[in-house]
C-alpha cells in the first residue's frame, strides 16, 4: 500500500536547522548510553529493535541494533561503504579519501547550491519520497545493499536535475534520506501541526496515519516477547552466515559465543496479536546484537497493509 507523504515547510529550514541538530545529537547520546545497558540483554535488544520497526516502519534505524553497527558507527558504515564511492573518484572501500578528487568540491556548486535556502533541499526529498515508498515496497530494509545503492544514484540524478550541478557530499545524502524515513513513520501515525515558538509559523499540518485509520484515532502498539531461547547448534548457526557480509561489519563467525531465536509480538490496545517477528540475535563479547543477515523483517511492514 502507498504511503502518504508529510508536507514540511522546507522555507523554514536554515532558520531551524541547528536546533534541529542539537536535538538529534541529544538523542543519539541517549540511544548511546542507554544501548550500554540494553545490549546486555538479548530480548531487550529484540524488543527494541522490534518496536523500532513496528512503530514507524523505521528500518533504517532498527539497524543500530544489529551486526552492521558492531565495529563502527552505523553512519561511517554508510559513509565508507555507499558514500564515499558515489562522491570520490578512484576511491576504494574501506581506504581513506585524503587526497582523492571528489564531488564536494565548493568549485562544483551551481548558485542555486551557493543560494539554497533548504527549500531546493527540501523538493529534493520531497521528489525522493515516492522512490523511497517503492524500494520499501519492492526491496525492503533487509536487502540493505540493494536500498542504500538504489535510493543514492537516484537521488544523484534528481539532485542535479533540480540543482544543475553535479555537487554532491554525505550531508546532502543523508538529509535526503533521513527526511524521507521520517515522512514514511509519520504516514504510519499521522501527525500534528506544531507552531514554531519564535516565528509563530506553523510547521506541519494534521494528518491521519495509516495506522490510526486501521486500528482508531486513539491506537497504541506494543512490543513484548512471546518466546526466546537459545540456538542450541551454534557451530551450524555461524556455519549459516556469509563471512564476506560479517567480514564488512569487522567481525567473524568466531567471535560469537552465543545465539538466540526470539519471537517478539506486536500487540494492539485490544490485545490483538497483529503481526510477530522472529529475531536472531548473537552475543560477541558481552553484547547481543541483532543477526541482519538471518532475521526477516517482512512482518513488522504487513501492519500497515
């Protein structure tokens, strides 16, 4: 099913962009120290992970709880792995980029890039959003190598389309995307119009979510544990993963010493069980991760249909 898309006012953006900043950076220190305490716990992380994916469809966030993000930032991953390729000329993954020509050269840049406002920025991803609706579609978050390659060289070629120039950096690529994940998880819950205490303008309007024309004005979904227990044939679980995709997360099979299987469902305000989620998960070192590789995420996207 389409999702429908959230209408911001991009005109507004320079003038709320750092406070906009500010706020996610307070939020990832929260995920950072509360993920200290989470990851000890293997349904814990499946809960959240599940909840992540439940309440907004989100997942390209849901990763952080996983494999990918093990050895390294989740955004360096981007960076190095789907970025930094599109960007430098003669980069090879994994290297760095001192030295090496790229797109993000100030010379580059077009006067509608030098003028932007954020509202050129902002028909970017508004363009984006129905592509990103598609590879949700058509591709889905598990096949994350697919996404990320998809949704970058189409945001290049609709980039230059608006801007003229071939001016490109990982600030450029993230906006785009980051807005979009959020336009999607706001047509799931629909949102509300917020006036913006300086300038008194309204940012937003009032929408009603998929999820809220299915279950009522009013739903709430929960995330509980149904069953979890250990994998009791770990040799054959590690056997199972691709040490090529781990080798990309900087681990091996060798470093996990346990594994689980834990079934998590998603829970209306009635009680009714709306969709279940198996997750795998595998503990390195004292910490549990999310197996991306093994666990399907199909279910948590069927509530919205």
């Amino acid at each position: 099913m389409a999702k429908e898309k959230k209408e911001f006012n991009y005109g507004l953006y320079a003038t709320i962009t750092f406070i906009a900043v500010t706020a996610v950076l307070v939020l990832i220190t929260a995920f950072t120290f509360r993920g200290k305490y989470l990851a000890f716990n293997a349904e814990k992380v499946a809960v959240n992970y599940a909840d992540t994916l439940a309440q907004k469809g989100d997942g390209y966030n849901a990763y952080k709880y996983t494999f990918l993000s093990k050895s390294e930032k989740y955004g360096d991953f981007i960076r190095i792995q789907y970025m930094y390729p599109l960007i430098y000329k003669d980069y090879k993954i994994g290297e760095g980029t001192k030295g090496l020509d790229g797109l993000n050269d100030d010379k580059l840049k077009s006067d509608a890039t030098k003028n932007d406002d954020g509202s050129l920025a902002g028909k970017l991803a508004d363009t984006m959003y129905p592509y990103y609706v598609e590879l949700i579609n058509n591709v889905g978050w598990d096949n994350y190598d697919t996404f990320f390659k998809s949704y970058f060289n189409k945001l290049i070629e609709e980039r230059k389309a608006l801007f003229g120039d071939d001016y490109l950096d990982d600030s450029i690529m993230f906006s785009a995307l980051e807005a979009n994940v959020a336009s999607y998880g706001d047509s799931l819950t629909g949102t509300k119009a917020v006036v913006d205490e300086n300038s008194k303008v309204t940012l937003g309007k009032d929408t009603i979510g998929i999820y809220q024309k299915k279950f009522s004005k009013d739903y709430k979904l929960s995330c509980s544990v149904k069953s979890s227990e250990a994998i009791a044939d770990l040799d054959a679980y590690k056997a199972s993963l691709n040490p090529d995709v781990l080798a990309t997360y900087g681990i091996s099979a060798n470093d996990i010493s346990e594994a689980a299987s834990t079934v998590i469902q998603v829970t209306a305000a009635d009680g009714s069980v709306v969709a279940e989620l198996t997750v795998t998960e595998a503990k390195i070192g004292n910490t549990w991760y999310v197996d991306n590789i093994s666990t399907n995420t199909s279910a948590a996207y069927e509530i919205s249909a």
